[in-house]
C-alpha cells in the first residue's frame, strides 16, 4: 500500500500517518518528492484496512499496491533513482556509462594494461572477474582474493572505480574492501541470502537478470536488497535462455523501456554474455543505448585469443576503441550531456 500526502501536509503529518501504520503492525517508508511525499506500507500479507489511514490530516488518497516488488517499484517511487559509484552518477538524465574489462582478473600486468586503455579511451568503470562462477569445475575458477588485489592495484593505476562479482554471503565483506560496485550474476539472481547480505551494506550492486526469469522475478530480486535498507541498485539485462542457439544468449532490449515504466532503478546492458560473439557486441552495445540503457558493460582483454575465460566474447583494444569512437558520436546524436542532470 501506498500513502500520498496531500502537496501542502507538513512534518508532524507525515509523523502521524507514520506512527498509524506502525501501530497497526506494519512498515512505515517515507518516500520524499519534488512536490509531495508518500509513505508506503510493508509488511502487509493482504489487503490493509486505510479507512483509519484516509482520516488522518495531510493524507491525498491511498493506493494498493498488490506487486510483489514494493519499493522497486514506480508505484512506491515515482521518481528515478541515481546511483552514485564512486563518483559515476548512474541513471536517468544522466550520461550513459561504459564500464570495460577482462572477464576475468588473470595476472597484473593483464589488469593493468587492459585498466590504463579502456581509462584512455574514455570508459567510467573497470570490470574484472575475481571470483569466477563457471558452467564447469575444471574452468579457470578466478584469483579470488589475489584477483581482487590485483583490481584494487589497477583502480588506483587508472583512476577507475571498481566492478566486480560476489558469490557468496560469507564474501560480501571482503569483495565490499576492494569494489566500488558489487556485481551479482545471473546464477545468483535469487541467491536470497546473498540479496539480503547486500542490503545490509551500504554500496552499490549491480544486479544481473537471471537466465531465464522473467521480469517480475527480477524486480522482486532487486526488492529483497532494498528492503534490507540499501537502495543504491543499478540492474542489468544480460540476455535470457530460450530456444535459440545462435548467439550464447537472447538479449531482450525490449525490457530496458519496460524496466523504465515499472521501476525508477537504473538499467544498464551487458552486450558481451548476452551475445557470446565479438562481432555482435559493438552493435548490440549501441543499440541498447538507442532503448533508453543507462550505461553498457563490455568485456576487452589484451589478447582475446589467450584470455582464460570468455575469450570469443571479448573486445580487442583496437576494438573498443572503434566502440567508444561511435559511442561519442551515437551521445551527441541522442543528445546527452558529459554531466549528470539531477533535479534541484
């Protein structure tokens, strides 16, 4: 349920409908506007009784809200929401972000030669796997701790702030010591105990839509972080399981608007698993920045051919700095500005 005070309600209003809904046995979440606030209702298993809730002062009119996702929704939030990373504002209004890197952390030298030329050609963030969730268990599994060590070595290297993934509750913290944005995979979509572990933190994730989950599972995904208190979520479309074999995923870019109409999260588009191919990752890159994405994850490494994991799917340096060349010209085209707009 959602509670929209009247334009002109004051604080002790607002406390008021507060300490009601509390009484009641539920969650009270403030929602601040531009024009008003709400306060939305969790907690609840059914419908809730407004009628004591629409006599208070200052209360406009109350909306049931029968969503399993709440506070993801535009519904609770009707504004978006900005992720600040490090610096890198994420979001609408915003310019879209390009974040570049290895699949995988494999040595020093690697990190950093790939971290100082995806920083020279323009990109906002470094990605790099340090702990590797496989298909196989005889795959390169990542560096772990020694791989974050290494990203750590070539953020400062390059000034970029850090992507990378956790797997598991029990690494949340140690990850949170050396990434500025915490990335969950696909195959930890509803891992709900690592969603709740990074709730309780207070950095950015990055949330990646499972293989086969449908848009509803994936916004309920993004609410079991926020509900632990952490609304700093960016989510990403990595392309979905179906019967195509083509390409090693369907990328759907159709959900990018349509995340835009159901949440005020950020979106963003990883081109490179969604497609399995280097050839179709420039392409596909732009054309989630023509639907409305909010930032790209490509894969580069310094030599595709020797890369331990992902190889086929990553761009050369010749090849992303082609990208981010069509990447300038496809921002002005569009009409977005090198800084991030925010409302006052």
């Amino acid at each position: 349920m959602l509670i929209v005070m009247n334009h002109n309600a004051v604080p002790a209003d607002v406390d008021s409908v507060v300490r009601i809904v509390q009484e009641m046995g539920y969650r009270a979440e403030p929602i601040p506007g531009s024009e008003r606030t709400a306060i939305g209702v969790l907690g609840n298993h059914g419908y809730v009784d407004d009628s004591k809730i629409l006599e208070l002062p200052g209360v406009q009119r109350v909306i049931h809200v029968s969503k399993p996702y709440k506070l993801v929704s535009r519904d609770f939030h009707p504004e978006d929401t900005i992720v600040d990373v490090a610096g890198v504002k994420v979001g609408q209004g915003c310019r879209p972000v390009v974040v570049g890197g290895p699949c995988a952390v494999e040595g020093e030298e690697q990190i950093v030669k790939t971290a100082l030329h995806v920083k020279k050609c323009g990109a906002d963030m470094l990605r790099g796997g340090a702990f590797k969730p496989r298909t196989g268990p005889h795959t390169f599994q990542g560096l772990r701790e020694e791989g974050l060590k290494l990203l750590a070595i070539a953020g400062r290297e390059s000034g970029l702030p850090i992507v990378t993934e956790v797997m598991s509750p029990d690494n949340v913290g140690l990850v949170a010591e050396y990434a500025d944005l915490l990335q969950v995979g696909a195959r930890n979509m509803q891992n709900f105990d690592l969603l709740r572990e990074l709730g309780k933190i207070r950095k950015p994730v990055l949330l990646k839509r499972g293989m086969s989950a449908t848009v509803e599972e994936f916004l309920a995904a993004a609410e079991y972080i926020l509900a632990e208190g952490n609304e700093q979520v960016i989510l990403c479309e990595r392309g979905i399981r179906t019967y195509e074999t083509a390409t090693r995923n369907t990328l759907d870019l159709s959900v990018v608007p349509l995340i835009k109409e159901m949440s005020h999260m950020p979106i963003m588009v990883d081109p490179s698993h969604a497609t399995g191919k280097r050839s179709l990752v420039a392409p596909m890159a732009k054309a989630a920045l023509v639907a409305g994405a909010d930032g790209v994850l490509v894969e580069v490494h310094p030599n595709p051919e020797k890369a331990l994991s992902d190889g086929p799917q990553s761009l050369t340096f010749a090849g992303f700095d082609q990208l981010m060349n069509e990447i300038g010209l496809l921002n002005t085209f569009l009409g977005h500005r090198p800084f991030c707009i925010q409302s006052a």
